[in-house]
C-alpha cells in the first residue's frame, strides 16, 4: 500500500470509504476460503493484512516492506503481526500484493520472486490502479511507473509463473466522478504545480455515502471486467 497515503490519513486510514471498500473487495474476492498464514508485500502499517487477521480465522501475517527502519513484531486480535525489511521463505498460504506493482521497474521479476519464496498452491492477491489514461498528478505523487488494464496484469501474473483464477475491477459505480474529476485536474494543472494525491479526507456523511456506493457492487467484483479505478487479481503458484 502506498506509504504517503497513510502519511495524508493518518488514523482515519481504517474508516476512510476508499480503504474500508478496497478490503472490503479483498474479502470478497478470497471467497469461502479463508488464509491462514499471511505474507503482505509492500506492506506499509499492515492495513489488508490486519483486516484479514480481524476479519478471518487467518492466524499470523508476515508484512515485509524495505520502508520499515528494522524487524519487529506486533499483533492484532491476539494474533502476531512479524513486521520485516525481507524474507527469504515463507509458508504462507496467502501473498498480498496490494498496490505495489505499479511501484517497480520489473513488476513480473517482483511477482517471480515471491512465487519462489512460498510452496506450490498459495495464492496470490494483487491489487493495481487501473488505466492508463487516468494517470494524473495523484500517479506522479505516488511515484507510479504504470496503471494497468486487466488484461495487462493478468499478462504480468501468467509471466511471473502464476496460474491466474480471476480477476476483475472494482470501484466501477465511482469511475466516472474520477475520471472526470481527473480530467479536469490535468486540464486545469499549471507546469510548476506540484504534484498532489487526490485521497483526502471527507465529511462523515460523504465518507459514508461513497462507502454505501462501493458496497453495491461487492456481489459483482470478480465479474467486472469492463472498468473501474482498481484491478484485482487471484492467482495461485503452480
């Protein structure tokens, strides 16, 4: 998960529409079958990782991230958080990739390299910013090298050896406020602006306004294929 993005919500992370509908999603895409050992890469706090120890019978989660100044552990629920700079294996059954591909230069080397790392059969999560032509200064802020179609990331998926289940997109009721709201920001943009994310925090009634809206296509979210601001993707090491 993207670092400046906790540094702008601080503790209103957890209630914020934006993350509450993308773990939401999370949860639903995993379905019935929940984790049990977790490894969350690109990790930041721990937020998707935490929601699923809280929200699942998932029992420990490993967040590894090279921001972390050095190893420590935590908990959540009474279950253990290991936070660590890198892991050579792991025998997690669930990997976490959220938002972290559109971070590196080699997106699949980065997926190939976690895949060696857990045994055959653990499944892979990953969430990305979906096309291209929504990039704005929010991308430049973030320090995006790409947004992806879905086609594009199950493409990155299948060259990182993973056998890929599904996948889907999801905030596609929101898509048309952000891409107008971002094609007017591109329009409206002078050079020397710096750039800026577009995660704010909003008024309570807002704030659960948009969390109702994402919540109505929950049901569909590993259905869509046509559009939407996030790509998700399961798939599973060989």
């Amino acid at each position: 998960m993207d670092v400046k993005e906790i540094d702008i919500l601080g503790d209103d992370i957890a209630g914020h529409w934006y993350y509450q509908s993308k773990a939401r999603a999370m949860r639903q895409l995993l379905g019935g079958d929940e984790p049990g050992k977790i490894l969350d890469v690109g990790a930041g706090s721990g937020f998707f990782s935490r929601y699923l120890l809280a929200t699942t019978q998932a029992a420990a989660a490993c967040c590894v991230d090279i921001s972390y100044g050095a190893d420590s552990e935590g908990g959540e629920g009474g279950k253990p958080v290991y936070y660590r700079r890198s892991v050579e294996r792991s025998d997690a059954d669930l990997v976490l990739l959220m938002d972290v591909l559109e971070h590196v230069d080699d997106d699949a080397g980065l997926l190939a390299t976690y895949a060696d790392k857990v045994p055959p059969g653990t499944r892979f999560l990953i969430s990305v910013p979906a096309f291209q032509f929504l990039w704005s200064g929010h991308d430049e802020f973030l320090e995006h090298k790409r947004r992806y179609t879905l086609a594009q990331l199950e493409a990155v998926a299948g060259r990182a050896g993973l056998e890929v289940k599904y996948g889907g997109y999801y905030f596609g009721l929101v898509f048309p406020l952000a891409w107008l709201t971002r094609l007017g920001s591109r329009w409206l943009r002078r050079e020397e602006s710096p750039a800026r994310s577009q995660l704010k925090r909003h008024h309570p009634w807002v704030n659960a306004l948009l969390g109702a809206v994402c919540r109505v296509e929950l049901p569909f979210a590993r259905y869509n294929r046509l559009a939407g601001l996030t790509v998700f993707c399961l798939a599973v090491r060989a």
